[in-house]
C-alpha cells in the first residue's frame, strides 16, 4: 500500500528462486520452495501484514498442469491427472477446472467431463460400452456389444452378449448331451423356445455317480455342457453380473435382464435393456415333472454347496439358493 518493508524469510527465499515478495492478498507464487507453491495470506498478528504459507493442497497438485485444462488441451477428453504432490489424489479438467476425479472415472481411468458429455466409450477391460452423461459415466444402452457363437458340436448358433467385464450367452443352450437333459413337459417345441434343462451333473460334466453326494472340487473354469471355449459360470460371476448393473427404469436392476413379452407378474416390467433376454424357461426335477414355466427359471453355478447333494444356482431375480 505505498510502504516498504523489511521482507521475511519466505520472501528471501521465494525472490532467490526468481519469484517475488508477498504483497497482494491471496497472490499464489510461481516459484516453488520444498517442490510446494505459496500463497500470499494476510496476517491478523505478528510482525509483517502478510506472508507467504503453503498453498492448498489443490493447488500444489494441479498448477503446473492447468495450461492443459481446456477442451483442447491434454486434459480436455477426460485423461486423469495424478496429483503432483499427492500422488494418491486423481483430477480430471471439467470445464476450465480440474476437480477430483470421482470413483468410477478413476476405475476406468477417465474423467466424463463436459468436453466429452455424449461421447460413448469402451473401456480397456470392457465389454459393454459407458456413455458419458450429466451424471457420470452411465451404460450405454443404446450401443450393446452383440455377437453371436457356433457351437460345433451340432452346428447351432447362440446370440452373445457383453456386459460390463463380462462376455455371456443370450440364448439358452439347446445341445442335447447323451443323458441328464430335458425338454420341457417332454415337449420339442420347448426346447426349441425356451433351451434345455439340464440336471447340476450333467451341466458340470459329470455323471452322478461321480458327484451326487460327493464333493467335486473343481480348480479353474468348468467347462462341463458348454460350447468349446466356454464356460459353467461360478457363483461369484454371477454376482458380478447382478452387483455391476445400472439401476434402470423402475429402479430395479433385474428387470433390464428379463425378455420381453412375457406375461408373467415376475416379468412384467422386464425391460431387456442389456439385451441378456432371461426367459421364463421353468424347471424339471425330471423327465415327467416339470414347473414354473412361463413363470421363473434358473441358472446353474460350477460350484456345490456344503452339502454335497446340493449346487449353487442363481433365481430369475439373481439372490442365491441351492437345489
């Protein structure tokens, strides 16, 4: 304000590394002292009206980088900034301002700012694509990861599809094995809609005499009825599947897995926005004793309960029982 005075040992110190005295409230430094910037802050006590202290922690973190926060800078498509000092700490450039990255654009190691808002994207890891929204990263259900497998063994042909980390069929399988699989009802015509039901040894792979009442210790993938290259999912995939949905419609995430055009009360607010298309196939305990068609099914795991004459299967609405 017009008068000198005497400097202070920050001011020496920022001055000799080419920077400058503290003499404008809240001025930042452009030098660094201890590889930290510096904020000029007025002072209510002691002897100098105001001195240099250490500038906040986001500011010593995303400084150098800010020349890059534009839409046409290397921060502009939503690439993560790790914090220059606090390396643990991750900022994305969202309209001019870097601001923290947040969960789920640091699990997939990209910001969804507004540079990019609409843009869809597959994620290193990814099956399915996100879509950059107002409110994050969002499933992209207007661009499903469809295609199609060929099984060789009798030469059918299954839709496919890619959920988050997770590559499925989106058909039931319909390969007839040498024992342990049904058609509904004994009824071809189901099969050929709905797939077959096949008991938990014959899906793994196994005779009964080999595992009803016997622990099977499976170690990795089970490839058991499945086509070449596939495999029985485990209970924890599953999980998976059910725990990464997105929350759709009517807040309940199952429905986005059930086929339409099901009148059923379990289905009737199925929406297939993933494109998994769960049918209301029923179930068989055997060949003259069927149930719940058109009204649930079931999905067998690869693994058995603790009770050996038991398997881990997953209900039309994903919570977890045996059988």
């Amino acid at each position: 304000k017009g008068n000198w005075r005497l400097g202070d040992s920050m001011d020496s110190l920022l001055a000799a590394a080419g920077g400058k005295g503290c003499v404008l409230d809240n001025d930042t430094s452009t030098v660094k002292y201890n590889n930290r910037y510096y904020v000029c802050k007025a002072q209510s006590s002691g002897d100098v009206p105001r001195k240099w202290v250490v500038a906040p922690e986001y500011y010593n973190d995303t400084y150098e980088a800010r020349g890059g926060c534009k839409s046409t800078g290397t921060y502009g498509d939503g690439t993560i900034l790790t914090g220059r000092v606090n390396t643990t700490k991750k900022y994305v450039c969202d309209a001019g301002e870097f601001r923290l990255a947040d969960s789920t654009e640091i699990r997939w190691n990209r910001g969804c700012v507004s540079y990019i808002r609409g843009n869809s994207v597959r994620f290193t890891g990814l099956y399915s694509y996100k879509k950059c929204t107002e409110k994050g990263w969002k499933y992209d259900f207007d661009r499903l990861n469809k295609g199609t497998l060929y099984d060789s063994r009798d030469g059918k042909t299954y839709k496919t599809i890619g959920i988050n980390t997770q590559m499925w069929m989106a058909e039931n399988l319909r390969y007839v094995p040498s024992t342990g699989s049904y058609c509904y009802d004994n009824e071809p015509s189901n099969c050929d809609k709905y797939g077959r039901l096949y008991k938990w040894t014959t899906a793994v792979g196994k005779t009964d005499a080999q595992c009803y009442g016997t622990a099977c210790n499976f170690t990795g993938h089970v490839q058991g009825v499945c086509p070449s290259g596939w495999h029985l999912p485990t209970q924890a995939e599953w999980m998976t599947l059910r725990d990464d949905l997105d929350p759709v419609e009517s807040g309940d995430k199952g429905v986005g897995l059930l086929a339409k055009g099901y009148n059923s009360s379990r289905w009737a607010n199925a929406t297939d926005v993933y494109g998994f298309s769960v049918l209301p196939a029923g179930g068989c305990y055997d060949s003259k004793t069927c149930y719940e068609l058109d009204s649930s099914t079931q999905f067998w795991t690869s693994e058995q309960s603790q009770n050996p004459q038991m398997a881990y299967w997953a209900y039309y609405s994903f919570y977890w029982t045996t059988g």
